[in-house]
C-alpha cells in the first residue's frame, strides 16, 4: 500500500477522532504533529521514530501501535502512544 492513499484520511486513538493526515504530515488537534514519507517512514523533530509496515501495521520505537484500515484512516491502540 503506497501510504499518499492516506493522505487526506484520519488519525484515531480508540474510536475518537484526533485528526487527519494532509500530504506528508500527520496533525493532531490540527496542528503538524510528525511527518510521514510516501513509503511510510515516521519522523518526530526530524529523528525516525517508526514506520509503516507491509501489513499495514503501524510501529513507533519497535512496538506496533496501530493499523491502517480498510478506509485508509489511521487508527492508534488506546493506550498505546508514549
């Protein structure tokens, strides 16, 4: 999956919505939170923090922490984000 499908999807943790993803930024509470590229590596102040995986897992320091699903929305584990 080539991540730029998500662009212009949704960010939850849970069932809540936090915020949305708009070219190569994710924005929580709509301010620029971290940066993705189009193969789905995640930047945090410009240090890589995690990455998308090919089964569409999302993985933030070695642990997965959410998924991408069917609607291309990203979808965090409650509980989850340190």
């Amino acid at each position: 999956m080539l991540i730029i499908e998500s662009f212009g999807k949704n960010i939850f943790i849970g069932d809540q919505l936090v915020g949305y993803i708009k070219d190569n930024a994710l924005y929580i509470k709509g301010k620029p939170f971290a940066s993705i590229t189009d193969d789905g590596v995640i930047s945090y102040e410009n240090q890589e923090i995690g990455f998308v995986d090919e089964d569409n897992s999302i993985i933030i320091r070695g642990e997965e922490v959410g998924y991408i699903d069917l609607d291309n929305n990203f979808r965090f584990y409650k509980g989850k984000l340190k």
